[in-house]
C-alpha cells in the first residue's frame, strides 16, 4: 500500500536475536495484544521495519498532497475548492503525525526529508499517476483514499503504540476524504453527457492502479510472515484487495459507470472476481519509470527549497524574542 | 542528523472540552514554544478537538525507564487490601 518500497528490504528478521530472553518478552507482549512503547526494547530488524513503514507512509502522504493540490485553482466551485484545500492540508497532517511517530524510533526528521528529496526513499506509486482532469480528483477521493482506508484501518490496531495512536487520527479523517470523492463523482455521473465521459474516463484510468495499491498477490509478497507474527500487518494484500473490490464494485454501479474489466464477475459466494493485473505497470511505476515520478520528486525539492528562507526566519524570529524575553 | 537550522520536537496536549485534562496527542517540530502553538493549532484541532493546548519541548520530559517498570510498579499488585472490594461487608450495613 503506502509501504510498497518494503518489497525490495525484507528484514534480516530474527537474526537480530541479541537477547533472547528479551526477544521472549517483546514477543509475549505482542501476543498478548499489548502496544510496544518507544522506549521499550525491541529487535532492531522490527525497529527498522517499522522506520521504513512509517517514513514511506508519510512521503505517500506528502507527495500525494501534488497531484490533488494541481486542481485547488480550478476547482469548479467555491464549495469544492474549499473542500479540497482541507482535504489537501489533512494529508499534509497526516504525514506529519507518521512522522513524528517515525520519530520516536529515533531517526531525525531532516534525515526522513532528505531521503525522499534524494529519491532514497519510496512513497506510493499510485501518487506517480498524472490527474488531467477534474474527476480525477473525485476518482482519487473514491478509489485511492478508499484503498487506503481499506489498508489503514487494520493498522490502528498495529502493535506499536505511535503508530497506532497517529492511524486513528488518520482514520477519522480519512472518511471524509472518499465521501467527499464519491459525493464529487455522482455530480458528475449525474451530469451532462460530457460530465458522465469525464467521469468514466477517470475511472477507466484510476481503478487499476488502485487495485495495485494493496501490493503484489499474496504468492509474491515475501515480508507477510514476520510482519503478521509482529502485528504490524494484519490481513494479506489479497485479501485486502478483494474487501475494497467487494465494496467499490456495487458502488461502481450504482454511478451507473462501468469497471474497465471485461472478466469481471461475481461469484456464487457473492464475492466479486477481477481479471489480471498488470505487475509489470507497477513495477515500472515502483522503479522511478511512471508518468510523473520525476515530476513529483522535483516539485517536492522546489517546495523544500523554496521553503527554506521560511524556516531560517523562524529561528531568527524565535532567537530575537528569546533574547528579548532576557532583556 | 540534527542541525542547528532544525526546529526542536515539542509534544502538544490538547483540553478536548472545559473540565476535561490535557491529554497527549502527539509532537511538532517548531522554532519556539509560541510558533509550536500556533502549529499545534493547525495540526492537532482542525475539527474542534480542543479548547486548550500545551506545548512542552520533547527533551524537557523526564519519563520513567521501562526496565525499571517492575521495581517501580509491582510492589503495588499484592496491596489488594488498598481497593475497597478487598472488605467483604455483611450485606445487612448499608450505605457503605
């Protein structure tokens, strides 16, 4: 999902066994469904699982602010700008609550920056995908921060504490967010014959590269078994996948727009069946070759640098009013 | 990594409503206590969470070490007599 860099580093795992005794303990705690706190001892491979996990989580979070943010000028009303712009300042807090839980694992915050600005680090691939059109920000709402819910949920319930707590806040907000895209795309659907094209155009692009959000097929995700036995995952990516496709195809239809799969079709256990998803796109657009993967890096670096006089003021502002306050 | 250019981490405590404590709800990085507010502001009450906030700086909290979390709170688990459900009362006192 947001993590999908973590394919590439799967951790020594429990080789880091370095006090077998306290391994024990840390293992009994989570078994017991009881939080790991930062300060409390842990293997190091779990520490740099959850780093990774986290500090990817939030980079999805702040480069998906781009592809969303393109249209806050030209949304079509003021009621749906305004919409945009808090939906669009939630991401920019959600990535700065996952990293201050990354944080407390104790990496610094410039180092997570500086690896996303130096393209070090993986954020989700469904951000590298360009949004041409207004219903691109309604299929977003519907299907990316659908999909990520679907994924988010179980996580609030992951075993280490910060990261938990900081989902919770995400959760609660995230519902907005795939209302307000769902709500966005009726209006549309329920338009002009013009409006309705737009919106099954978007769709026709979004809902493949939403499917492959939850990450490759159970037979390819190699990291499952160590983050399932930490609880830092809960469910596989096929099964994951199959709830949002269960839940978004009725939604599909009662839009009255049509799923770009040919094979698509419900089973006798009411589930619904999906034709093959393309591994080698997602691949491409993982290894740094989607549409817009340069794109967004750089505007990620121009923002930074731009930022820069910003950050320097406030410390020279916070240095004249603590020499004033000793005046 | 840290450099002097990098704001400190504060932890942010919001009041969710009058007569209610500050409860913990995060961190912020920010160049001083007063701009620390002001993010936490937009940060942590952008749906009405809160009707106070608290910042304090990360590295001025002092916290107990989880190893020493058994000679600190164990002794307190074999003094069940300080909980008022260890007194069995005969039923016929009332009011007690």
């Amino acid at each position: 999902m947001y993590t999908q860099g973590l394919l590439e580093a799967i951790p020594k795992a429990v080789s880091a066994l370095e006090d077998s005794e306290r391994m024990a303990r840390f293992q009994a705690r989570i078994d017991a469904e009881e939080k790991i706190e930062p300060k409390d001892w842990m293997p190091d491979a779990y520490r740099q699982t959850l780093i990774r996990q986290i500090s990817q989580h939030a980079h999805s979070e702040i480069v998906g602010m781009l592809p969303e943010g393109n249209w806050i000028s030209r949304a079509p009303s003021l009621l749906r700008k305004s919409i945009l712009i808090a939906k669009v300042q939630d991401e920019g807090g959600h990535g700065a609550y996952l990293y201050s839980a990354a944080e407390t694992l104790g990496i610094a915050r410039s180092e997570l920056i500086d690896q996303l600005l130096s393209g070090r680090a993986k954020y989700s691939s469904i951000f590298n995908y360009p949004t041409p059109s207004w219903a691109d920000i309604a299929a977003i709402g519907w299907l990316v921060d659908g999909a990520a819910i679907m994924n988010q949920i179980p996580l609030c319930r992951c075993s280490y504490g910060p990261y938990a707590r900081a989902m919770v806040r995400v959760c609660k907000e995230e519902s907005f967010h795939q209302r307000q895209g769902y709500h966005a795309m009726l209006s549309l659907a329920r338009g002009t014959p013009a409006q309705q094209r737009m919106a099954q155009d978007a769709l026709n692009r979004w809902w493949w590269p939403a499917l492959m959000m939850f990450g490759p097929p159970d037979t390819a995700s190699q990291h499952t078994a160590v983050s399932v036995r930490w609880k830092i995952k809960r469910f596989t990516n096929d099964e994951l996948r199959q709830k949002f496709v269960d839940f978004t195809v009725p939604q599909a239809q009662f839009l009255g727009l049509t799923l770009p799969d040919a094979q698509l079709q419900q089973a006798a256990d009411g589930h619904y069946q999906i034709g093959p998803l393309d591994w080698s796109e997602f691949n491409a657009v993982l290894k740094g070759n989607g549409p817009c993967n340069a794109e967004r890096i750089a505007e990620r670096r121009a923002a930074h640098a731009d930022g820069a006089w910003v950050r320097a003021a406030a410390i020279a502002h916070a240095a004249k009013r603590a020499a004033r306050a000793v005046a | 990594m840290t450099s002097p250019q990098d704001w400190p981490l504060y932890e942010v405590f919001v009041r969710a409503k009058r007569g209610l404590d500050h409860k913990h709800v995060g961190s912020l990085h920010a160049a001083d206590a007063a701009m620390a507010i002001e993010h936490a502001r937009d940060l942590y009450t952008r749906r009405q969470e809160g009707v106070s906030l608290w910042v304090v700086k990360s590295s001025d909290i002092v916290a107990s070490d989880p190893d020493d979390a058994q000679a600190l709170f164990d002794p307190a688990e074999d003094k069940i007599y300080r909980h008022p459900t260890f007194y069995d009362i005969p039923k016929d006192v009332e009011t007690l």
